[in-house]
C-alpha cells in the first residue's frame, strides 16, 4: 500500500463538542482502483477532491454503492469496529446487484485499519461519539454508452460524529411511493435507493413529519422499512418487525438487536405485518414501543405514527423500555463496556 500523509491535519479546526453529521472529514482517505478485471495497488491520501472527467461513468449511470459503519474507542483507547465483515459481505452482495467487482476481504480490511491507525486522533474518546465510516465504490470508465463500466474506485472516508440526537420523531405512513419494489435493488445499499426517496420524504416532512414508514410497493399494506432504518413494534411484551426480502435492507443493527433481545429472554418474530395489523394492537392498547434501528442512531424511539386520519401515539420511554434497554446493551458492546459473548467486536 503507498501512503501519503498530509503535511496539514485538519484536526485543530475541528469543534468535536458540536458535530453535525457528515459534514467534517477526517486526514486521510482510502483509494483502490479497478482496472483490468483486477483491483490495483491500494493507496492511503490526504482527504481531498477528485478529478474525474465528466463523462464518468457513476454521473449518468449511478452504477455506486456505499456502506455505512463506526470505530468506537474504549477506556484503555483501542479502537474498536462493529462486526466489520458484515460490511464486507453486504458490500458485496450490493456490488453483484449493481454490476460491480467484488472488493476483498484483505483489500478492505488492510485498508481501514490502517486508515483508522493513521487518522485515530479523529476517533472521539466518548460514550456518545465515534467515527463514522464510509466505505463506497464508484463506476469510474470513462463513457456514456449505456453498459456496465469496466474500471471502478473502491474509497473510504471517515467522519466524526456524536450521537445524534433528533428530537421528535413523528412517521407518516407512505400510500403512493416505493423505495424499493422486489426484484430491485431495496436490498442493497445503492446510491440510487436513496436519489428516489429524497423527493418523497421531502413531501412528507412538509407535512410536518421527520420520516416516512415505507410499505410494500403493490399494495402498500405492508410495513417495511422507516426512513432509512429497520424497523420494529413492541406488542405486549414481544418484538415483531419484518422479515428480510428482496425489498428491505438487511440491517446489521436490526440483527444485533434482534440477537441480544434474544439473548434477554424477549420472543421475536419476523414476519410480514400489515398496517392495519398495527393499528389494531394500538386501539386494543397492545402496541407499547416502536423504534428505528441502524448504524447512525443505533436506537431511534418513534413517538408517532400516521395513516391517512390516524395517529398512533407511542408511550414516552423509561427505564424498562426495550428501546432503552437494548440500545444501551448495543452501545455497551460496541464501546467495548461489557463482556461481547457473540465476538461483534473488533480490535483495530
Ligand atoms: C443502511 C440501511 C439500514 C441500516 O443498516 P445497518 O447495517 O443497521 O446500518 C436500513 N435500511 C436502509 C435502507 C439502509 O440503507
């Protein structure tokens, strides 16, 4: 691997007390490009521009997919990652939907840990921060025929984030759009996915609410996903949340959760469940929690939910709430708190 490092950190600039998402990026950043039906020599950069020509091919196109992932540092200031092969694998499976190579397994992992060594200044030490992690790879040929390109850049950059914090979160349940249809691309993380969910999440949060619940795209009576996140209901003292399909996103979140409320003695079902199927638990006073679960928030607790002139209203969290119990539980393993009896960690 060829590294170059800045002459210049960025660091002092930084106000780590006051991040906002995804705006600041670390030093340094990742690059391997795909030539020749094989990926070439990995290099480490300063974080900057690229130049491409504009008739790149990912611009017309879209032929890119991404991952989304964190390093946390623990008390004695290791670096810890979150079930990173997991990554690697839906990485994968997304690049065999969109036409794309393959990335190796040592190719990626070499790659960020040495990223994570040369820029660790830029992983907070703190329960509510840590360094988010954007693996993606672009389609990089230089022509607009409308085929499969043939060169790609596999990229990582980093960002350092808190935990953050939304406010209310009010979902309306969508009637007429889709993110994803079955034999689409909803089950890879595809750039693409989210260009057509940004107008209709627009429509709805000028309506005044933060997310849309989406449904199947037929008959849209079914629940699958919540903004971007895995979702999931509390009935009584059970979980219940989709089953994976072709349609929605595998969460690596919405797995760990389901596994440690396992853990806990909590019944879980994944399955398909209908709207109405949820309004009715509500009005029989059954439905006690629903959240959002996926890397950015870990944990988001929902406290509402439209559909057409209902409004479900979710109970205010306490202690004994699922939400918090298994978020808390979540983020004492990736922090590296408690003991990780399923191996999820990782020390860089
Ligand atoms: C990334 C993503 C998720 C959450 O996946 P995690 O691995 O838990 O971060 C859920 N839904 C969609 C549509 C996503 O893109």
């Amino acid at each position: 691997m060829q590294i170059t490092k800045t002459l210049q950190s960025n660091i002092q600039q930084i106000d780590f007390n006051n991040l906002s998402f995804g705006k600041c990026f670390s030093d340094h950043m990742f690059i391997v490009s795909f030539k020749n039906d094989e990926w070439q020599k990995p290099e480490i950069l300063p974080y900057g521009p690229l130049s491409l020509n504009p008739g790149t091919h990912v611009f017309h196109y879209g032929q890119a997919i991404f991952e989304g992932m964190k390093a946390y540092k623990n008390k004695q200031d290791d670096i810890l990652l979150f079930r990173p092969l997991e990554n690697i694998k839906r990485l994968n499976r997304s690049a065999d939907r969109l036409c794309m190579p393959r990335i190796d397994e040592t190719i990626f992992m070499q790659g960020l840990t040495t990223l994570l060594e040369i820029d660790k200044d830029w992983i907070p030490r703190s329960d509510n921060m840590s360094l988010y992690i954007r693996p993606f790879m672009i389609a990089n040929s230089e022509f607009i025929r409308a085929t499969p390109a043939s060169e790609f850049k596999f990229i990582i950059i980093t960002s350092p984030t808190s935990t953050y914090y939304s406010g209310k979160t009010n979902l309306k349940i969508e009637q007429k759009y889709a993110r994803s249809v079955v034999g689409g691309t909803g089950f890879a993380k595809a750039a693409g996915n989210y260009a057509a969910a940004f107008a209709p999440t627009k429509k709805v949060q000028n309506e005044g609410f933060t997310q849309i619940i989406w449904t199947d795209a037929i008959s849209h009576k079914y629940i699958e996903e919540c903004g971007t996140m895995n979702i999931m209901f509390r009935i009584d003292d059970k979980i219940i949340t989709p089953k994976l399909s072709e349609s929605i996103l595998g969460g690596i979140t919405r797995d760990s959760i389901i596994t440690i409320a396992k853990q806990k003695g909590i019944q879980v079902e994944e399955r398909r469940i209908s709207v109405s199927e949820i309004i009715n638990y509500y009005k029989n006073g059954r439905l006690r929690e629903a959240f959002g679960v996926g890397t950015a928030v870990t944990l988001n607790p929902i406290d509402s939910i439209t559909f057409k002139n209902i409004v479900i209203d979710i109970e205010e969290l306490n202690q004994d709430s699922y939400a918090t119990v298994l978020k808390n539980e979540l983020l004492a393993i990736q922090y590296g708190k408690i003991k990780d009896i399923n191996c999820w960690t990782l020390k860089v």
